[in-house]
C-alpha cells in the first residue's frame, strides 16, 4: 500500500496541498463522488470540511459564548508515557503526531493549559466529531428520562411503531441506549457486506453502487435491521453490549418524536444555546432529512471542550445533576467484551459513552480515527482532541492516547 | 397546474408541514433526488434550508457583530402604492403576501424601521440570495481592481488560460463584470436546452439526467462555453448586456487567483469579519469545490441589509470609498435592453449590480424569487427582502415591489 510511508508529518494536509488552487490542480482534488473524502490521506483535509461534502442541518449557538481562558503549560509536551502493549517511551508531543492529531486541548479547572492544531484544523474550524455525537445523543436522552418523558423500560415499538418488525422493536429503550441489543448488524469497516455497509449506503456519505436499490435514508434503512432471532444475530436484548451505531440513530428518533423537533434544534436549544458554545455546529443529514445521529456532528474543538467541561461539572446548570449523576455511574463491566477491547480491561459503555472505571472516575466519548473528549473528574481535567488517524479503530490509537491522559492528569495534580 | 392556487397565504410553509416529524410523512417531504428543493411550492420551506439539499462552504463571521438598533414604524405597513402597470392600488402589507415574501427588513438612517417574517424563516436563517451574489462578488472584484491587482482591460485569458478556447477566453475582465460578452448561452429558466441547464448540471444543483457525461464542477463547464462567432452568440464582446450567470463565476475564478484563496474564505476576511456580520454564511460548493458564485450565497437577512447600509455610506470605512464610488457610477442605460426590461426603463446593470438611475440614485442586487438589496441614497434607505416566490423571474414581483420601495423612501423622507 503506497500509503503506509505517510505517518503524521508526511501526511500532512498542507504539504499535501488538498485543495488548494480555483481550480486545484486534478490530482488535489478531494472528489466525494470517488468517496475520496473518506479515505485516507485526504481524509486529514475532509475531516476539516465536511460540509462540503454533504447535506448539513445547523446546530445554532447563542452567539454569546466566550472562550476558555488560557494558561498555559508548555512543559506538557514533553510529558513522557509509557505506550500501552510493546511501545517505548515517548513524549506528548511526539504522541500527537503518532495518532495524526488535528487539534487537541488540555482544560485543567476550566482554564486551557494546552493547545496544539495541525494541517488545516483550527480554532473556527468544524471537524468531524463520528460517533463522539452518540455521546451527545446519549446526554440529550438521559435529560429527557430525568423528566420523565422517556421511559427506558418501554419497547421501542411503543415509541416507534415504524420499528415494530426490526430487531429494535422489541427491545428497551434501555437495551438501546446501552447498546445491548441483539441484532444483526455487524460494524466491520473492513467488510463491505456488513451492515455498517449497508447503513452507509442508506445514509449516502459515499457513492451508493450501481443500480441500488435499498433504504435512501436512515428511517427507512432502521426499519430493515433485522433482530434477535434472525440468523445473524446472537443471544438477546439485554444479554452483552455490543458496539453497533444505528442503536444512536433509533436513539435520536426518540429524542425527536418526544421533542417534536429535529435533532439539530434538540442540540441547539438544549446544549448549544444555553451551554454559551463558541460557534455553530454542522449535522449531517441524508437526503431526506434523518440526521447522522451515530455519527456526523461537526464541531469546533473547544466546543467540544466545552460540553465536557459541563459533564465535569455536574452538567454546569444546564444538565441536570441527577442526569449526570447517572451517565458518570457507567455501564457494566461484566457485559464489555475482553476480546473486542483488550486494551480496556474494567471498561464498559454507558448512556453511549465509556467508561474507563479508573480510580478517577475517567470517563470519555470517542470516534473513530481519535475524536476524543476524556472527562477526569479527580484531576480536574478534560481533553477534546481531533484528529485523522490513517487507521479508523481506536485501537490504533488508544495505546499512545489512553495512558498519557493519565500521565497527563497526575502531572496536572502534582 | 395544481400550484396556480397556492398564493402567498395558502402557500405557506408551516401550513403546509413540510419536513415536520421524525420521519416527515411521505406526502412532505422534500427531496434533492427529486429536485422537490427548487420546484414551489416546496421553496418556500427549501430556500431557508438550502445546506440540506447542498454541499457548502462557510463564510465565517467575526462573532463580534452587533444587530441594527430597532426604532420600528407599524404605520408603515399601511402605506398605499399603485403596482407598475395595470394594478389597483394595495399597501405594503398586502404587496408582501402578493410577492410571496419570506422575510423583509427596512433600514432607515440605520436603524430598522419595518421587519417582518413570514413561514420557516427568521432573525437566524440563512435563506438563499440567488443572484444577490453577484452583487458580492462584484463588489470584491471592484476591490481588487482598487488596489491595483486586477485590470479591468486585460483580457481574461491572461488570468485564466483554462478559458482561452471558451467564450470568455478574448473578451476583457471588464466585459464580463458588465455581462457584455457575447456568447452561446441562455439564461432561459422554461427551456431545458439552454445554457443555464448546462450550467445546472454542471453545478449538481439538481440530479443529472440518466447517463450524464458533461462537466461535473463549474470550472469545467465554464472552459465549454462557447463565444463570439459561434453559431448562438449574437453580436461582438462589449455590445450589449445580456444577462448572463456564468460571468459572475468567472470573475469568481479570478478573485480567487488573485487571492490565492476560495471565494468563501475571500467572502470572510474582506466582508463578513470587517463588517461586523452578525452570523456565518453558507456558500453552495459544487463537487469539486468550485463555488456557485452567480446564485449559491445563503445568509441572514439582517446581514444581508449590513451589506446594503456598507454601501450606502461610502463603504462603511471597509469597502475603500472610490471602490463604491464606482459601483454605485452603475453601468450604460443604452446598453440595457429594453425588450428584455420594459417595466425597468432608462436602467442598468454595472459592476454586477442594478441601477435604477432615478433622482435617488437608488441601485440594487437581484436574485430569483424575489431576493432583494434596494438601496436609496437620498432617502437613507436600506431594504433587505427574502422571498420565495412561485415565478422565478424578477419581473413577476417587481410590478409590487419596486414602486412601493420609492413609496417608502417618500415616506420616510417627509
């Protein structure tokens, strides 16, 4: 593969020159109709421009947020951490450019201590945040449950009744949200018959093959997932969590069938207006409309930032304590499989986000190739990192990320 | 034909339910794949929510901006004029239901004296200004010839030599900022042969026909535009104006040469961030990135009126005050067709903007629909309009707008 040479510097977006020229020159052309905006290198320019790719609903800000303030730590960065598994000592720094970091900061007490961007990701910038949206989506349930109008013991067909012959019907609200439905449904992006194929078709993120004729949007293509029972499927609702995105969108359906609104305004008015985010944020929606809840919201990095630092902060008097008293308690160990994650031992998801059961009550939410916030309550800290790691699965990632969030956050403490 | 009921009342959007629920109904909703977005009466829901159906750019604002004081005058919605032509007299309130108006602001002295809205849209919308851009791009290019880094007398060729075979090829820069080439090409929105349907399949706007293999981005298809001496072309370079879109792209390419940036990026550091734009705005991008600058411009309607009240006051201390001075000269009246423009007598169109050449010396941008900026000089007026109006043509609403707009000015004159 030609691209293996390309680590974090080769790679880089600028060097690379994506895009640049009116016209850009037929080789710098980033062309959503070969789905060039979702392979890499050029994923390290489209992550940073997605709407120009796709359909997009705006997520409002108030426009009367203000920045964190700055106090920074230089030092951090030569911070050194042991890598998870075989690898050798190294610094932050040199860590960022491992994972092919975009933009990252490090909040400590609500001021910014550290704060890096890359290639074309900057502060105005909204980049792509995958399925860190679940966790969004995940907070925005939990409010509505702590008031009542969501029942997380209630089928979903009772909610949904369009869902009523898929594998959600009989599930729980519950069983979705903590995603342990069973389903068949495979989130294998290395094959193209699984159903995250199939999902993405339905969505239209890349060119649909010749002569499709399946779902054209996510409501439909939910309908179709087939359930426990099915050939594919293992076990029951309720039994193990398994890591399947159309949990989210069925999860967003809900949100907005009890709001009565569209998910971007859900967002707007119950986390980015009154949570003083900085800017607007992008939704990815398909063609009719159905937002990308598992995955496409498009924000600024310290917005991002700023929706951890609410979590940090018992939900900041916008979320409800009780509601974050619940998403902090996790998910249970005892369904998180040790073969899928094997460098996550005690882990578990819950309320759509991870939960590392650390002695810091670290909790996170993540996308594939390294979106990140991680939340450490004990030290104080919170980190939102972008980036477009030439691998999509956070274990390519994880073991130059995980352990220096820590060494992180016993530095800040000391 | 079923629409030739729906006016502006029983047209609207929210009555009508368009997009509303999760899912919408079948029956409501609005497909890009069926190009449901610019067929009316879909408009009227679509036109305010145009970065749905379209990739986009963002054209990004300060986040310093503040809004226009409010000093409103109700009694004005009463004011009585008589509509060009054979209409009976009706006031201003009855001439915005007529016109199908989504949205008006009107600015006097600077402050907003008159703001009414209409179906989805509001204070936050980005509605699309159509041929309202043009006046942007116009005004930018006045700029860049300020300073000395654009000749209006070289021909276009010599900034762009992918044009040197097209139509645009020999003419000057000067020529197409006047929409005086002549070329192979229509702007016939009733025949699906003309140029602006070759001009619309290049862009995406709407879905292709079945085994389309013509350019797919609007560089490409500007280079295919046959000129003078080709069998449709009428005339010689500088003879006449003729209204043409495709001009306002050219001069797009070339701003964006001289800058050595996308015309959004262009749009922000020059316009939107100086002059204290109150949101971000989307800019229509087709699939290889090329903006739509004759039509692809989506803001708010208060930013929009900024733009205007700039201009009114000699640039406001951002636009230089000759490169005003220039714009608002407006273009040669002999060379304004008055076949094409009987209810615009003795006007013209200069610098990619309207002259009315009346004792007010009031000048405006235009889009289909109804988008207007009508600026009055003398009468310190500054009116911002977003419609969605069933015919495309200006002529369909100018009959109800342009004499009332004088009609205000008097009367806030007096």
């Amino acid at each position: 593969m030609a691209d293996v040479q390309l680590d974090g510097v080769t790679s880089d977006p600028v060097a690379m020159g994506w895009m640049v020229g009116a016209p850009p020159p037929l080789d710098k052309r980033i062309l959503a109709a070969r789905a060039d905006h979702m392979r890499f290198p050029m994923i390290r320019w489209s992550y940073s421009n997605m709407r120009s790719f796709a359909a997009t609903a705006n997520v409002a800000a108030s426009g009367t947020g203000t920045p964190f303030p700055r106090n920074l730590r230089p030092d951090l960065a030569a911070l050194r951490f042991t890598p998870l598994g075989a690898g050798e000592d190294m610094t932050f720094e040199q860590s960022l450019i491992r994972n092919y970091t975009d933009g990252i900061l490090v909040l400590h007490r609500g001021e910014v201590v550290f704060e890096r961007w890359f290639g074309v990701t900057g502060p105005l910038t909204r980049h792509i945040a995958f399925s860190v949206t679940k966790s969004f989506v995940g907070t925005l349930l939990e409010m509505l449950v702590g008031e009542g109008r969501i029942d997380l013991s209630a089928r979903v067909d009772s909610v949904i009744p369009e869902l009523a012959s898929s594998g959600f019907g009989n599930a729980t609200i519950g069983q979705v949200h903590a995603m342990t439905t069973a389903l068949d449904y495979s989130e294998d992006y290395t094959d193209p018959n699984s159903g995250v194929g199939a999902y993405s078709n339905a969505l239209g993120l890349t060119p649909r093959p010749a002569g499709y004729t399946g779902p054209n949007n996510l409501w439909d293509y939910l309908a179709t997932v087939p359930g426990a029972g099915s050939k594919g499927a293992v076990g029951n609702h309720g039994e193990r969590f398994v890591y399947r995105t159309p949990n989210t969108d069925v999860l967003a359906w809900i949100i907005s069938r009890a709001e009565g609104k569209p998910l971007h305004q859900v967002l707007s008015q119950r986390l980015w207006q009154p949570l003083g985010m900085l800017g607007d944020a992008d939704l990815m929606v398909d063609e009719a409309g159905s937002p990308f809840a598992g995955g496409g919201l498009n924000l600024r990095l310290e917005d991002l930032a700023r929706f951890g630092e609410a979590l940090r902060l018992d939900g900041a008097g916008v979320i409800p304590e009780a509601d974050v008293a619940r998403i902090r308690s996790g998910g249970y160990p005892a369904r998180f499989d040790p073969v899928t994650y094997p460098h996550l031992p005690g882990w578990s998801y819950g309320s759509q986000w991870w939960h590392s059961h650390d002695n810091h009550g670290a909790f996170n939410a993540r996308g594939i190739h390294g979106q990140t916030l991680w939340i450490d309550p004990v030290a104080e800290m919170v980190i939102s990192r972008f980036g477009s790691h030439r691998i999509a699965s956070s274990i390519a990632n994880d073991p130059h990320s995980v352990p220096v969030w820590r060494a992180l956050a016993d530095a800040l403490s000391s």
